[in-house]
C-alpha cells in the first residue's frame, strides 16, 4: 500500500492550461486617442481665438505706457518793479486762489498815488474858481461881442466918409482938413475894433478856461487810479489754487516787473500726455473716453477722455529745425525702423490731489470708440 503522503506522479497530474491569447486594443483607449487628438484642436484653436481677440482689443483699444502726467504751469511775475518785503509761501506750498504769495515795497507807489491825488485836489479847485466865474465870464463875452460890432460899423462909417471926401479935394469942394480928420477918425476906428477883438478873445479864452479844466480832469482821474493800481500791484496774488515750485528767493531780493520770481502748478485741472503709434491715432479721436493709471498708485483707475491728438513731431534726425514749439518723441529702438508716436493729450476727469505729480509715469488705455 502506497503511503498517502507521497505526491502524485506525473502520470496522476492534471493537465497544464494552455497559454492565454492575446486581447486586442480596448475601445476605452481608443477614446482617449480621441479625446486627446480633440482637446489638442480645441486647445489650438482656442489659442488662436485668443490671440486673435487679444490682438482685435489692443487694436481697437490701443494703450501705453510712453505717458506722464501734467498740469499748467505759470510763471508768477510782478507786475511793477521793487524789493521784496515779505515772501508768504515755500517751495512746494499749496495755495488758494488769492493767497499774498509776496509782497514788494510799497513806499515808492504810495508816494506816487499822494502826488497825483494832490494834482486832482488842486485840478478840482481851479475847476471850482472858474465855475463861479462863470456867469460874469459870459457877461464879458457878452459886451466884448456887442463892442466889436459897434467897432466895425464906426470903423465902416468912417471909410465911407474919407472916400467920399477924397473925390472931392480935388475939385475944391472939400478942404484938406476935413480928409485928414477923416482919414484919423478910420485909424482911431481900426484901433477901437482891434481892441474890442482883443477884449473878446481874452474873455472867450477865460470862459474855455472851464471847459479845458474838466476835460483835464479825466486825465488826473486817470492818473490817480493807475497810482491806485500799481500800489495794488505791490502784493501779488495766487491767480488760482495751486502748489508753489521752484521757489528760489528770499526777502531782500530784487523782483523785475514781467520777469517771473517762480511758478505755481495749476492743480484744478490734470493730464496725461500719451505717446501712441500713427497706426493705433486712428482709433481714437477728441471726446474718446480713456482709463489712466499712475506708476504710483497702479489700483487707483482714473476716468479720462482725449481732448486731442498732436499734428506735428520734430521727424527723426531733424532736432535742429529753425522753429521752435513742435513737440520731439524719441523712437525706441533706432537699428530698426519703428513706428513713429504722435502725443495724445488726455484729460483726467476725476484726479486725486495727494496723487498726481507733474511728470509722474502712467499708463493710458483707449477704453471707447471715437466719436462720430
């Protein structure tokens, strides 16, 4: 008897299984070819729309970041002559309109405004004097005239009488005593009507006499309230509200009538100058609306709208032109020829006082169409 541990023998054993065959490709994988070949198109031609609309928005709103804010600046300049007495503001100050920013001499305008109120004073007193005069001055026109008639008709009474007695000398009718006391009797005549003509015109000048006093007193009038005014003139007055700049003076120092003793920076109203290439101007006009963002505060947005587009820049290489006011922007890269940028003046609509600077970088965006 066989022992019931041994292990069967080869004859005994069952059968080995045979070999498996190979499965072919699953319809999953084949999906995911698919699947993969579509995402690979979308993808693509989702690259290409997006490029295409990126392309499509910054043509039709163009922006830069070739741009800086400005304001208006003015030269502060006395408009009389003096030395500085008192200087009310410091460099970089803010002021509102009407501030003193300082004060010239005031002793030599003074002095000049009592001299012509005197001039006026006495104007006024000889006005005064020739009108109470008045009336006994027509008076004496008055007789002067009357005097001169009765002068000409004696004088032409005389005249009559010598040329009807010369005829008759020569015919013995006359004596020569009568010719001669003719001929006196006209001489005393023309004398008497010379005199009246003097005493007429002396009257008439004295009776203008008024006449001349008021039409000079416009001019001393004048001539006080321009003393009056430059007196004034000796304070000189913020024109508007702004930030005082390049202030470099002191009292004592010697100010020039039109000469400007230093600036103040308009800050009621603020721009971007934006330089935009020739091909992206077209797109944009004077009313289009703009997005500004400042360097120095890149969250703040501030609105804007163009309010022109520059018609003139200095061409390349052409620095040295014999006129003067034609705004240079520089090209960027000079071994290659780019397109050149024309300034777009772009106002801010809603500003922030403790932001813009003059000169500060920015960034402007064209953010509607042009206007029709």
């Amino acid at each position: 008897m066989s022992d019931s541990t041994s292990p069967p023998s080869v004859e005994n054993a069952p059968p080995s299984p045979k070999a498996a065959p190979a499965t072919p490709p699953s319809k999953s994988s084949e999906w995911r070819k698919v699947a993969a070949q579509i995402i690979g198109i979308v993808v693509v031609l989702g690259a290409v729309v997006l490029t295409f609309w990126v392309w499509n928005l910054t043509e039709r709103h163009p922006r830069t970041d070739d741009a800086t804010a400005r304001a208006n600046v003015v030269g502060i300049a006395p408009r009389v002559r003096g030395q500085i007495v008192k200087l009310n503001v410091q460099d970089n100050q803010a002021v509102a309109a009407g501030d003193v920013l300082f004060e010239i001499d005031p002793d030599d305008y003074d002095l000049s405004l009592q001299k012509t109120k005197a001039a006026l004073a006495t104007l006024d007193q000889q006005i005064e004097v020739a009108r109470s005069q008045d009336a006994q001055l027509k008076f004496q026109v008055k007789a002067a005239e009357a005097g001169v008639e009765q002068a000409k008709a004696e004088l032409k009474q005389a005249g009559d009488t010598l040329e009807r007695l010369q005829p008759l000398l020569s015919d013995g009718f006359a004596k020569a005593d009568d010719v001669d006391r003719a001929a006196t009797a006209k001489q005393v005549a023309a004398a008497a009507l010379a005199a009246q003509e003097q005493r007429l015109h002396q009257a008439q000048t004295a009776l203008s006499e008024l006449a001349t006093l008021t039409a000079q007193r416009a001019g001393a009038v004048a001539a006080v309230d321009l003393a009056a005014l430059e007196l004034s003139y000796c304070k000189v007055l913020a024109p508007f509200p702004g930030r005082v700049i390049s202030l470099n003076i002191s009292v004592g120092a010697y100010a020039s009538a039109g000469i400007p003793v230093f600036s103040l920076l308009d800050t009621r109203k603020w721009y971007v100058m934006a330089n935009f290439r020739e091909a992206e101007v077209r797109h944009m006009a004077p009313g289009t609306e703009a997005i500004v963002y400042l360097s120095s505060a890149p969250k703040r947005q501030f609105r804007g709208k163009v309010q022109g587009i520059g018609w003139a820049v200095v061409p390349e290489g052409e620095t040295d032109l014999p006129f003067g006011g034609v705004p240079y922007v520089k090209r960027e890269l000079n071994w290659v020829r780019v397109a050149q940028r024309f300034p777009v003046r772009i106002e801010v609509e809603n500003p922030d006082a403790d932001l813009f600077r003059m000169g500060a970088s920015a960034v402007a965006i064209i953010n509607g169409p042009p206007r029709d």
